[in-house]
C-alpha cells in the first residue's frame, strides 16, 4: 500500500513546518507543507491528504490569543472541508500553536452542552515564556498516535500551554473517556521540596491534572503542547552523547504510528 500523503497547514508566523515535515517523512509519509491561503482558495486541495498536521509556531503573531485567528479562519472558511476529513476516519494532529489552534476550533472536545468551550490553553503559571525538556507518560489504549508509547522525553516552547477544563466535572469526564493520554511526568533527578510532598510534576504552565495533550473520543485527533517533531533522531536528545539515549529520538514513533494506521 502507498503511503498516507500528509498536509502540513503553514500560515504567517508558523515555524515548525520544516521539522514537522522532515517527521512524517522519517516516519515513511509523503508530505506537503501547503500554506493556508492556497486552502482558501481551494479547499479541495485538503481531498488528497490522509492526515493533517497544523504545526507550531505563532500563526498570525499569535494576535488576540494564541492560534485564534487561524481557528477563526478555518472554522469560517474551511470548517466543512475539515469537519469532513474528520468524519472520514482520517488523522489530525495540531502539536503547540496547532493545539491551540485545534481547541479553540472545537475539533478536539467540543463545547460543554452548547455552555461554550469544554476547555482552554491559557498563560502559563510562571506568566513568562517556558522552554525546556519533559517527561511525558503516555496511555495510547485509545490515541492512534501513542499506541505502544509508555513514555517520551520531548522539549516544550510556549506561553499559552496551560490546559483548564470548563469545570471539575468536565475535566472528570474527560479523563474517564481516555481522552487525557498524555501527562508531564516528575523529571527523575528533582528533589522534594518539603518532607510532605513528594509528587513533583515538571509541569511547564501549570495545566490541570498535568494534562500535556488531549483527544478526541476518537482517538483519531491529537493535540499537545510539547514538540515531537524536536525530538526525532537521537543527536536531538541534550544527552545524545551519554549511553543512555535511544538510536532514535522518542517523537519519532508518533510519527510511525500515523503512517501504520494507514498500511
């Protein structure tokens, strides 16, 4: 079987498309980084793809709130187009700038009884610009991108990467569902700070319940915050040099797992 052609939907300010690429074609996709304009004028274009990735960035200089206008663009202008890529069984992914995009799009959850957004990315805790390392544990029972992944070490870079649920009960709900498949993890060498806590997340924004990514009840649909297109080949790694680092970087098998979806 050939193998699944991939969209990566570039727009004014988006930065990742490049590596984003690269992925997928490790992986064995064909990819093609179509900027947004060129879908507006002709939406058809989406009809030769498998999967759709919105990469990370700062689309549009992430005006108003992080991802909202290209949301606003495609809920507008492309939301049938992409409505029925979904409905077609076919994969999304929106990784930084593109999870911010695919919630407030309300691809990923929806809203909550039509009360408006079931959840949010918002500032972080620390209110600045977080860039680091994580670790991430995975539960891919239901994400088609982390089946067979425990756990990954990838970086993050954002602002905005704070996960809230509309309220306790949704976030439950949620969480029941499967869709929370992945969570910041305590980073191994970080010591309590008091003898009466001893749980110590390297949760970068402060998101609830150390969320780092989300799906639809498909499991089709994949947001998350941090960037696994980064984390690709092995000299990627901060330790590449040490023994203990794979052959290959730990994004790498989300990538393999959307193209096996299709073989």
């Amino acid at each position: 079987m050939s193998p699944p052609n991939v969209i990566v939907l570039r727009a004014p300010g988006t930065n990742c498309d490049l590596e984003t690429a690269f992925a997928f074609e490790t992986a064995g996709a064909k990819t093609e980084r179509v900027h947004v304009n060129r879908l507006l004028d002709d939406p058809s274009l989406l009809d030769r793809f498998q999967i759709l990735c919105v990469p990370g960035g700062f689309s549009f200089g992430d005006d108003v709130a992080a991802g909202r206008i290209l949301a606003n663009q495609i809920e507008h202008h492309l939301g049938e187009p992409v409505a029925r890529f979904k409905d077609e069984g076919k994969l999304i992914l929106g990784i930084c700038n593109g999870f911010q995009v695919l919630i407030k799009l309300g691809v990923l959850l929806g809203d909550t009884n039509g009360g408006g957004p079931a959840a949010t990315l918002t500032w972080n805790d620390s209110g600045r610009y977080e860039d680091r390392w994580v670790r991430l544990g995975c539960d891919g029972s239901k994400c088609v991108f982390l089946k067979g992944i425990d756990e990954m070490y990838l970086p993050v870079a954002h602002a905005e990467g704070k996960f809230v649920a509309r309220d306790e009960e949704t976030l439950r709900r949620f969480d029941a569902a499967g869709q929370l498949p992945l969570r910041y993890l305590p980073l191994e060498e970080k010591k309590p700070v008091s003898s009466s806590t001893l749980h110590f997340p390297d949760n970068p924004n402060g998101s609830q319940a150390d969320v780092a990514g989300v799906c639809d009840p498909s499991g089709r649909v994949l947001g998350l915050m941090p960037h696994p297109e980064r984390h690709i080949t092995r000299t990627q790694h901060p330790r590449w040099t040490r023994p203990e680092t794979t052959r290959t970087g730990d994004g790498l098998k989300m990538f393999e797992n959307a193209v096996a979806y299709f073989a």
